[in-house]
C-alpha cells in the first residue's frame, strides 16, 4: 500500500493521542463531521484522535449507533442516488468495484447500524489522501487507509459510534466547566438524534 506523501501528513493531520472528556465508555467512536476529526475514547480522558474526510453524506446523520462488523478491502456498490445524480461518473461501476487500491472504500470499512438495521454510513479508507480534512465527494467519513487499519484494529465488534451535530462541534475537547472554543457552541449537553443513513 502507498504511503502517505509527507506534504499531505501534516503534525495537525497525524493521528495522535489527545486529551478528550466524555462521558461515552472506552472503545466509543465519536466523529465530529463539522471539525472533520474522529475520537476513538480511551482510559483517562484521552482519545485517540483521527482527522476525516467528509462528503455529502457525512452530515447527513447524527445520533448514536453501532459497528456490527468490518470488512477488509470491502466491495463498493454506487448508491441509486449516484447513479442517478451522475450517470457518467457511477454509470461504469453500477455493477459494483471490487475492492483493491483504486476502491473508494479504501482498505478497511467500518459498517454503522442502528435500531433501524445497516444505516449505509460508512466509516472507511480511501485511494485519494488528499481528500482527508476536506469536504469533499458524495462520501461518508473517509480517513488515510494506514488510519482505517490501526482504527479497525482496535475496534471490536459491536461498539458504540456517536455522530455529532453541527451544534455539538468540538464536543468533548475542553475540560468540562471550561470556556469552549470561539467557534463552538457554549452548550455541552448531547441532543437526541438518529442516525438516518446515506451513501457510503
């Protein structure tokens, strides 16, 4: 698998350990789409913190959900929204991709359901690595491929997945009681939302 060209990875980019307040359990994926990052909770009020891509679909949904299973190399089906959208981009692929390098699912794939059953949210790599912290694409939430492995890794089955809102941006990255950022919202409280799906 290609690495990552450095001028693409920046300090900021690289995922790393931060300090992150939540009250969700060790092992809970919280992805804030608005600041394009993604917190996988560990002990100590810490998390291991991931930048993302977003698409279209990724600020479709909000609300709380769960990662029944993953796939290596996953096969990648175009949406009928896509097909109909783009008939000349998705048109070629409707039969579906394979998965491999050149796969918009990348190398791993994280798949999100809820009460509802398969929510068609995706959590899952990508071929195109300049697109991470972008907003960009009709996809979900997109990280380097080298990220989606070590996040797969240390994903087990079934574990809770939150997705901000717009109104919860930055959520969890200052001490409780302290003063938020400038560009994030005074309230601290979770809003109860469901996950409604979109394409992958």
């Amino acid at each position: 698998m290609p690495g990552i060209p450095l001028n693409m990875l920046s300090e900021d980019k690289a995922r790393q350990i931060v300090p992150y307040w939540t009250d969700h359990p060790v092992g809970t994926i919280i992805v804030d789409p608005y600041d394009r990052r993604l917190y996988h909770v560990r002990a100590g009020d810490t998390a291991m913190r991931y930048t993302v891509g977003v698409g279209a679909a990724g600020y479709g949904f909000a609300g709380e959900a769960h990662t029944p299973y993953q796939r290596d190399w996953p096969r990648w089906t175009p949406t009928d929204t896509m097909l109909a959208e783009n008939p000349d981009m998705y048109g070629p692929s409707a039969g579906g991709v394979d998965g491999g390098l050149m796969n918009p699912m990348g190398a791993r794939a994280l798949y999100i359901h809820n009460s509802g059953g398969d929510t068609f949210y995706r959590i899952h790599g990508t071929p195109d690595p300049e697109s991470i912290g972008t907003a960009s694409s009709a996809g979900c939430i997109r990280l380097f491929n080298q990220d989606i492995i070590h996040l797969a890794e240390n994903t087990r089955s079934m574990a809770k997945v939150v997705v901000l809102t717009q109104a919860q941006r930055g959520m969890g990255t200052t001490p409780p009681g302290t003063a938020r950022p400038a560009d994030a919202p005074a309230s601290t409280a979770y809003e109860t939302a469901s996950i409604t799906g979109g394409p992958a």
